[in-house]
C-alpha cells in the first residue's frame, strides 16, 4: 500500500491529501483544491480539509473530513473514476452546509423539538455479531445539535451527552424527516 501526503501552503484552507494504493500528483490536488474552494466562504482561512483517496480496482473513493467548533463536515464518495468522485463529494458538502445552514436558521426561529420515543425490539443473541467498533469524544451538546450533527455525518441516529440532563442520549431520523429522541428513564 502507498501513502503519501501534500498539504498546500498558498491555500485560503488548509489541505492534507492523503493516497492509499494512488500517488496524488499535481492534477488531482488541484482538482481537489479547485472543487473545494467554492466552499471557501464557509470556512475560516485556517480550517483543516483531511482528504483521503483510495484506490481499489475501479472504485476510486475520496473521503473529505472537515472538523469545525464543535462539529464535523464529512463525505465520501465512490466512482469508477477519481475525478467524477471528487465532483460528487463536492457537491454532497455543499449540500450538507446548505442543510446545515438552513436548520441553524430555522432552529433560532422556532426554538421548539419535539420528543419521540423508539420501541424496543429484542433479537437473539445467536443473531448479534459486532463488526466494528468505534470510539470518539463526546462533548456536551443540547438535541437539536446532535440532529444536525447527525445530518452532517449521513447517519440515521447519533449518540451524544445531553447538555442539559448531563446523560447520555440518542437522537434519530423517523419518516417525514422528523427526529426523535431516545434518553434514560428518571
């Protein structure tokens, strides 16, 4: 497997472009920088853009992570050619920045949410397998917070530390793109 690493200096962000199984010449960082730049304007001039190109048989993938105060932008996206990926992870970000943007309005607006509660199904234990496992920080953020943090991920549910009750919660997506909330009983 080979690696290397590029981050450009002359950039309003600040890039670090990574290849695994594909060196990163010239052309892609540009492609990269160029598609990434439209994004620019919502971003400070020393936000941090991580992306990691892949290369395995014709799956060209590009993962973009761009961590801001107090959440994470992040993509990726699969093609059989590295620059039609880079045009999609692109326009998934500005998308989700849009979504994002939005849902920061409406929040200040309305200043409500509303909580539901999801059903317990039980399963075998025969039928249980873990995967993968994963580990993060968990800082303290109220619901609405952890909604759009679970937006900006492309998850169905996200585990956060409720700011206000100090516990442990789950919010998630429901049909009719509404949320609900899953958090311990007193």
């Amino acid at each position: 497997m080979e690696y290397s690493m590029r981050p450009r200096k002359e950039a309003a962000m600040k890039y670090i472009i990574v290849g695994k199984n594909i060196d990163v010449t010239a052309g892609l960082e540009e492609a990269i920088q160029d598609k990434m730049s439209k994004l620019e304007r919502y971003f400070a001039p020393e936000t941090e853009v991580h992306v990691t190109l892949t290369v395995d048989k014709d799956r060209h993938k590009i993962e973009v992570t761009i961590p801001m105060k107090g959440t994470i932008i992040r993509s990726e996206q699969v093609s059989n050619d590295m620059y039609v990926s880079i045009d999609l992870v692109e326009e998934i970000i500005e998308r989700q920045l849009r979504k994002y943007k939005n849902k920061l309005i409406q929040k200040h607006q309305a200043g409500g949410f509303k909580r539901e509660y999801l059903e317990r199904d039980y399963v075998d234990d025969e039928d249980i397998r873990i995967v993968r496992k994963k580990q993060f920080d968990m800082k303290p953020m109220y619901p609405e917070d952890a909604c759009i943090q679970m937006e900006l991920l492309g998850h169905s549910f996200y585990v956060f530390c409720n700011a206000e009750t100090e516990q442990i919660n789950v919010v998630y997506k429901r049909k009719g793109n509404t949320y609900g909330l899953i958090e311990p009983e007193e």
